[in-house]
C-alpha cells in the first residue's frame, strides 16, 4: 500500500488532511483572501486539476507527452 505524504499549509505549517489543489488550510486561506475568495480559489483549483491544467509535481516522460498530444511542443521538459 502506498502511504501518500500529508501536506501542509504554506504559511502556519499545519497538515491539510483533504487532497486540495492548494496548499494552504482553511484558517490560512480564509485569512489571507477572505472567505468568498478562497472558497472560489479552492474550488477553480481543483477544476483545473481534474481538467488536466495543473501539472504540478508532473515532471516526468508522461508530461512531456501529454505537453506534445496537446500541442504544447514548445515546452521543452529537461
């Protein structure tokens, strides 16, 4: 079984314990962007990453194909 590694919110360090796209916990988020914003901030986030927008952490043979079935051949991954 593979045990996935707790993220943590980038400003107070606390574990975030639902899989988010962003890495900052509700108290953090709220208190930077207000409670509308980061609501909405949370919610296109992970929009974009069950579309396939985000490639966070992705940089591997199965991005860079993905990058060139998409057309994006200009972006060359090292």
């Amino acid at each position: 079984m593979l045990k996935l590694k707790m993220k943590k919110c980038v400003y107070c360090k606390q574990e975030i314990k639902d899989d988010r796209a962003v890495d900052v916990c509700d108290k953090c988020g709220v208190g930077v962007w207000g409670e509308r914003m980061f609501k909405a901030i949370i919610e296109n986030m992970g929009n974009a990453r069950e579309k396939g927008d985000l490639f966070q952490g992705l940089v591997n043979e199965d991005l860079q194909k993905s990058l060139q079935e998409k057309n994006f051949n200009s972006i060359k991954i090292k």
